[in-house]
C-alpha cells in the first residue's frame, strides 16, 4: 500500500504473515487447499482487516487480540472475490495480478476453495478470545452482512441489474449490500471486540458507511482511468458488461468529488463522536488516493 503510513504497514505485513502461517501446514495438503492459499495469499491490500484491526486500537491497546478476526475477515473477503470471478457471475480472468482461481485450477476446484475459505475464515473468528457475548454479537454482525441481506443479496442484484437502466439510488441500494456491509462489519467487528459505546459504534458505522460508498465510486473510477497492469484486475470492464456506474451517472469529475465529500464526512463521523485516531483516519484517505 503505497500512501499508508509506517503504523499501517507494520499491521499490513503482521496480517500478512498471520495468514501465511495459519494457512501454510496445510498449503500443500491437496488441490483444495493449494487453491485456498494460492487466492488468499496473493497480495491484496487487506483493508477489512487493517479496518478490524484499526478500529480494536481506537479503543485498546493490544489489536493482537483481533488478529484472527481480521485474518478471519480477509479469507472471507478472498471467497468472495473467487465467487464473483466465476464463469457465472462477473467471469473474469485476471485477480490481484494473477490469473483469477478457476484459471489457474478448475471451476469446480475454485468454487469449493471458495466455500472452504468462507468456512475456514468463520472459524477463524471465532478463535479470538473475546467474552462469549462480545463473540457472539460480532458473529451475528458478519453472518448478517455476508448474508442474503447482505454481500450475498448485492451480488444477486448486480446480477439481475446487468444490461438494464437502473435508478442511482438502485445502485447505491446494491452496493451498500454487495460491498459496503461487509466493509461495515469489518470496522464494527473491531470495535465491538473493544467494547466501545452505543455513541462511538454509530460513528463508526458512520463512518464505514461513508468509506463504503467512496470505496465502491473509488473502484468504478478505476475500471475506467486504471489499466489492467496497475489495478491487478480487467479494467474496463464495466463498459463492456454495460454495468451502472457512478461515473456513468455523474460523470467522472463529480464522481470524484462525491468520494472526496464522502471521506470529508466519514472523518467528521468520527471526530464528532470524539475518535482521534489517526489510522482511521489515513485508511480514509487512502480509500479515495488508492490506485489498485
Ligand atoms: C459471502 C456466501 C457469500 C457469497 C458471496 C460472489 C459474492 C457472493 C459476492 C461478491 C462480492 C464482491 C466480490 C464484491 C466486490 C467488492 C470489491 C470491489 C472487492 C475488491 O476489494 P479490494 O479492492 O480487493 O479491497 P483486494 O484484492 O485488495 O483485497
């Protein structure tokens, strides 16, 4: 991650070797998992863990304490990401620079990868030590947000949405769901295990919410400006799918000052409710400054 400071990239490449060594005794122990390393392991950013990991230290001390949560989140996000590629859904070729996992292995392999990952990233969660009903109210969160009200519905609706004339706020309405939940609960998810306030949870759903949407602007700005090289993934594709975007709506300069409003207003969220911590804060700004 290029413009996160020295405090992130410490977490970044701690989360990082977390994930390695939690999945490498089995890396090699068949196909399905050599696919579930191989789409896990493979250099994306690890923002809703560094959002997991930010939020527990708003609050206390040791982030170590969320670690499995975080790295739990990041092989959810990983299953996520093998799914949408599939044939069947947005049928892409190229991930985070790499040939997406049903490229490099099988649909079917790639579909069970994606499955083992989401399970295995669950039960990841729940290794945190965490009192059993902060446990159980984060594990309530995430179900809820990757479920049918949540990723999984968006995704559903970005299906049903393709090649017809939507309503921006039909597509606002699909991306909270598709992305921005998951993202939500990787910031709640923090928090909650710190056991912050009523008041200091709602900023921060503020918050995330308002990162959600400049994130997804953000991404749509991206498939259209980036190349396939810098990105890791097919730009230009949103044109070719005929898919609503942002700049599709707004066009490309007020797409950009609606992510940059957006991340004004996140900060405020925070600072309202008295948060002065700064990584929150630069994981903001680097949401609308990221070029992959
Ligand atoms: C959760 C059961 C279950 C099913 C998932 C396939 C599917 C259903 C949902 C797709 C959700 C999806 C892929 C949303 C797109 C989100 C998005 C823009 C991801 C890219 O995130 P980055 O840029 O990626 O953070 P890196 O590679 O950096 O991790």
């Amino acid at each position: 991650m290029n413009t996160l400071k020295t405090f992130l990239q410490e977490r970044q490449i701690l989360l990082e070797d977390f994930l390695k060594t939690t999945l490498a005794p089995k890396k090699n122990a068949n196909r399905l998992w050599q696919a579930m390393f191989y789409s896990c392991l493979n250099g994306g950013k690890r923002l809703r863990g560094l959002l997991c990991l930010a939020s527990y230290e708003a609050f206390k001390p040791n982030y170590k304490t969320v670690l499995n949560i975080a790295a739990g989140l990041e092989c959810i996000h990983s299953m996520s990401l093998i799914h949408d590629d599939l044939p069947c859904m947005d049928n892409d070729i190229l991930r985070r620079g790499k040939p997406t996992c049903h490229i490099e292995f099988d649909e079917a392999t790639a579909l069970l990868a994606g499955d083992a990952l989401l399970i295995e990233g669950l039960a990841l969660c729940l290794k945190a030590d965490l009192r059993p009903e902060v446990m159980i109210n984060i594990m309530k969160k995430i179900t809820w947000a990757i479920g049918a009200d949540g990723m999984t519905g968006g995704q559903s609706i970005d299906l049903e949405n393709t090649n017809k004339n939507i309503l921006l706020s039909e597509l606002e309405n699909m991306h909270k769901l598709k992305t921005g939940a998951f993202l939500k609960v990787s910031v709640l998810a923090g928090a909650i295990a710190a056991e912050a306030e009523t008041e200091q949870l709602e900023a921060l759903e503020n918050y995330a919410e308002k990162i959600g949407l400049a994130f997804q602007i953000v991404d749509d700005l991206l498939d259209l400006e980036g190349n396939s090289a810098e990105i890791g993934k097919t730009a230009g594709k949103d044109l070719i799918q005929n898919k609503a975007t942002y700049p599709k709506f707004l066009g490309l300069e007020q797409s950009k000052e609606k992510a940059q409003n957006l991340i004004i207003e996140a900060k405020l969220s925070l600072k309202q409710a008295q948060i002065y911590f700064e990584p929150l804060h630069q994981i903001a700004d680097y949401i609308i400054e990221r070029r992959k």
